[in-house]
C-alpha cells in the first residue's frame, strides 16, 4: 500500500476554497482540486463534468463544491453531482492528513 503523495501543508488551502495539484505531480488523467472544509480535505478531479472549469476555484459549503462557470454542484466526499447542468459525477480521490500535511492518493476511492 502506498504513503501517499504529499501535495500541501493544510494552512495552504484556504478555508472554503480549493487549490489545484497537477497532474504532472498525481500522475492522474486530470488535475486534481484538493478542497478545503473546516479542518477536512477532500479531492476530486479538477475539471468540472459539465464544462472546461476548474473545481478547485469553485465555493466550499456544507459539504459541496459549487463550480465557478455554470454552478452545478459535488459532493465532496463522493464526487456525485447534485445539481445541473452536469450529469456525470467527478472522480474522488483518497486524502489523508498527517501532521498537518496533506497526502494524496490519486485513482484511490477514498
């Protein structure tokens, strides 16, 4: 079993808001939004299922993450969409944090 990817320190991601890991660095297809709520983190593919967007620049609430062109809604613990336009869940990724760093685990359900 792999350790994980360490891709952040938690104070790197600001409360309610996502940052973007590479795919360079995740060896993913997609480049993965680490997404921030109170003192958990969750990870789902950063290009949004309905259109070229990126989820990590989208709003955290109440366990959702809202893309920022077309509002369509994820939820951050399973990628399921939950509201439209989009149709297709976002691909979740596993995500530990140690110490306050933050470890990815691309292609794992979490």
């Amino acid at each position: 079993m792999s350790d994980g990817i360490r891709v952040a320190a938690l104070d790197d991601i600001p409360e309610g808001e996502g940052i973007a890991i590479d795919k360079s660095v995740t060896g993913t297809a997609d480049d993965i939004a680490l997404l921030r709520e109170g003192q958990d983190v969750w990870a789902l593919d950063d290009t949004c299922t309905h259109e070229d967007a990126s989820l990590a620049d989208g709003w955290v609430e109440d366990g959702f993450v809202e893309c920022p062109l077309h509002s369509s809604r994820f939820c951050l613990k399973d990628g399921a969409v939950q509201g439209l336009p989009a149709t297709r869940d976002a691909c979740p990724h596993r995500v530990e944090i140690r110490g306050g760093d933050v470890y990815l685990f691309p292609n794992e359900a979490p």
